[in-house]
C-alpha cells in the first residue's frame, strides 16, 4: 500500500499478517513498532509531508509553542496577531478563521479589561447621567 511505499516497502510490511484490516488490528503491537521504528528518526513534519504527498491522511502532534511559532499553514495566513495587552503584555490573538478578498479583516485591539468601558457605554450607548452611574458603581452594578 501507500505507507509501505513511502516507507520504502519494507519486507515486514508483505507479510500476510498485514495484508488485511483484521490482520492488522489483530498484529497492531507489531505493526506500532515498525512504523516507530521507521518514524523515531526522522524530522515529525518531513513525516508528514512524505505522506501528505503520497495521499495518506497525516499530521504532527504539535503543543502550543509549535502552533504559534513553527506551523506552516497557520504562518502562511498570518492567523495569529500580536497586540499589547495592558495585563498581559505582548500576546497572541486568534485572527479570523477565513481570508475575504475585499475584507480581510483585522484585529484593531487586545481583549479589554474587566469594566474597561463601562464610562463610554452607560454614558454614550445607554444615556445614563454621572448619578445614574454612581450608583450602579455603589450598588456593585458596575465594576
């Protein structure tokens, strides 16, 4: 099959016992251990890329530091964006999960802070007056 090509069809991956579905699930432990023999010494996204181009459905197991700073997909879009955060600093944020050609869209500022507008939407969306607000602050309304 595809995987033992790429693997450069191996004499264990002819043998009957890997022949069928069954056979296979039924020496899985075997099978485990020579595709880890194969892998173990080989780069996880050269891996990858030989199968991905032979048609067989693959991917590294990434944590975070490969997703934000090594993931070629995620790179190539610019899916992260950097913006500085009044907590937390210079962070990474999200972008959006699709690319529109006439509106590509782009994050303008960080997460806000807990209350961070509260002045501008009682004020300004809500109508409210300095008293009215006041007392939405005493009465633990607003934080």
């Amino acid at each position: 099959g595809a995987l033992a090509d790429a693997m450069g069809a191996p004499a264990w991956a002819t043998g009957a016992q890997f022949a069928t579905h069954a056979g296979r699930k039924q020496n899985e432990e075997a099978l485990e251990t020579h595709i880890t023999e194969w892998t173990r010494p080989q780069v996880a996204e050269d891996v990858m890329e030989l199968l991905q181009a032979r048609g067989i459905p693959a991917g590294v197991v990434q944590n975070s530091r490969d997703v934000l700073e090594r993931d070629p997909h995620l790179k190539a879009r610019s899916y992260y964006q950097y913006l500085d955060h009044a907590e937390t600093g210079h962070s990474a944020y999200d972008g959006a999960p699709f690319r529109l050609s006439k509106t590509p869209g782009t994050l303008t500022s960080p997460a806000p802070l807990l209350g961070q507008h509260n002045e501008y939407v009682c004020k300004e969306i809500l109508g409210m007056t300095e008293d009215e607000i006041t007392e939405a602050l005493v009465e633990q309304a607003l934080f």
